[in-house]
C-alpha cells in the first residue's frame, strides 16, 4: 500500500494492529534546490510524505519516577558494591540521572569515588550524616540515589530516607546487616523492614569454601572479643581486619 499525501501516517496508525511496532525509516534528497519526497515504512506500509517526522513522530515517554526502596544487605565481600553500581550504571545507560553517596567516616578510598573489590570504580559524593545525604539529594534531585556503607549513617537515616523516596525516586541502600559479633547492625534491621525490594548477598567463608553470612573481625590475628568497640574501620594498616565467615566458622570471643 502507498499514499502519496502527508497526512497519511496518522491514517496508517489508525489501521494497524495495536501490537504492531511502528517503525520509521526515512531519507530525503535535494535536487535543484527542491526537496524530494521520502519514503515513511510501517510493516507493509509505505508513505510518501515531505516531512515523515512532522507527520508521524512517535511521542517518547519519559521515565516516570516512582516511589521505590532497595536494601542490599549481606556480609563484608559479599559484592554489595558491585551490585550498587551495577543498579546506577543501568539506569545511566538508560538516560536517567544517578547519584551514589558514601559517608565520610569510610577512609579505606579516596574521596569522589567508590571501588569495588573487583576494580569497578563510580563516582560519588561524601556525605557527614544523613542530613548531609537529604541536602545533596535536594540539590541534585536524581532519579535514583544509591547510599554505600549505610551503617554509618546513624539513626535519622531511616526517616530521611522515606522523605527522599516520597519525592518520589528510586533510593538503593547498601550495607552490613550484622556486626561484627553476629548482631543485627545499625539502622540496616529497621530499612530492610521498611524496604519495597531486599537483596541479601553472601561471600565464601575464608575458612572452609562454603557460605558465608557473617563478618569476622580480627585483632592482632585472633577474633576480636564481644566487648570490643562496635565500629572499627579496618584495612587501614592498623590491628583490625575483616574476613568474611560461614556461621560455623565464626568465632567471637567473651
């Protein structure tokens, strides 16, 4: 079929299947100083018309923001980063603006981005508190926002949060649901509470190769003791580090 008047495509449109995709295919060439026309295809269809954009251009829907919380929890090198900025850089590809923010208590990287243990690398920001995370968010206004390390965040993070969310955006939120001695850590228990979406991830025990579900912290090489300070960041070349443990092979001493 070919109709030769501009006003064709929206006739075309009217006949086609709704779960026909309409596809636009177009060139158009000057002879003479005058335009030829071009050739508009739909399926079987085909239109002639001088300007086939003008007169078939399909809307583009913009991405519609909705109201969504997602809690990736799970134990130290269990690839909560990695996900996190496997989450942003999908929605990057797909035009939508991002913001990853980290705390700045975390000195193991350099301020302005975050890296995984697997080398990825994204942008970020450094926020003090939570209210310091509300400020930025206001400021940037991103479709979505991603909170690395939320443990240390204190206790207002919840409540800002669902302001955040409200706005309404995507927030992502990733950090250690236990603490060191196996007990629920922070602010993580209440958020996965709250959460429309929850990831629970796992690392493999150092110890014997199967799951692991539990952070160990060790002092001077030897577990730490129950009674130790809750927040000790590690990897710093002090007397603390951190290994991943299955239950079974998590020790922490009295």
């Amino acid at each position: 079929m070919a109709v030769s008047t501009p006003n064709a495509a929206p006739a075309i449109r009217q006949r086609l299947r709704p779960s026909m995709p309409f596809c636009i295919c177009h060139s158009s060439r000057r002879s003479g100083g005058v335009k030829r026309l071009s050739i508009l295809t739909c399926g079987k269809y085909r239109v002639r018309t001088p300007d086939p954009l003008a007169s078939a251009r399909i809307p583009r829907m913009a991405a519609q923001r909705i109201p969504w919380l997602h809690v990736i929890a799970g134990c130290m090198s269990s690839g909560k980063t990695a996900e996190v900025v496997r989450l942003l850089s999908r929605r990057e590809i797909a035009g939508q603006s991002v913001l990853l923010i980290t705390p700045s208590r975390d000195t193991r990287v350099a301020p302005g981005e975050v890296v995984s243990r697997t080398g990825t690398r994204f942008p970020s920001v450094v926020a003090a508190d939570a209210s310091a995370i509300r400020a930025e968010v206001l400021k940037r206004d991103p479709d979505a926002v991603a909170i690395e390390e939320a443990q240390f965040f204190g206790a207002d993070l919840p409540g800002i949060l669902e302001e955040l969310v409200a706005g309404p955006r995507t927030v992502i939120v990733s950090g250690l649901d236990q603490d060191f001695a196996g007990r629920p850590f922070a602010t993580i228990p209440e958020l996965l509470a709250r959460a429309d979406e929850v990831t629970k991830l796992t690392a493999i025990c150092v110890k014997c190769g199967r799951e692991a579900t539990r952070t160990q912290r060790m002092r001077n090489g030897q577990p730490a003791s129950v009674s130790d300070e809750l927040i000790v960041i590690g990897g710093m070349g002090g007397d603390d580090t951190y290994e991943a443990r299955c239950r079974a092979c998590h020790v922490v001493l009295p």
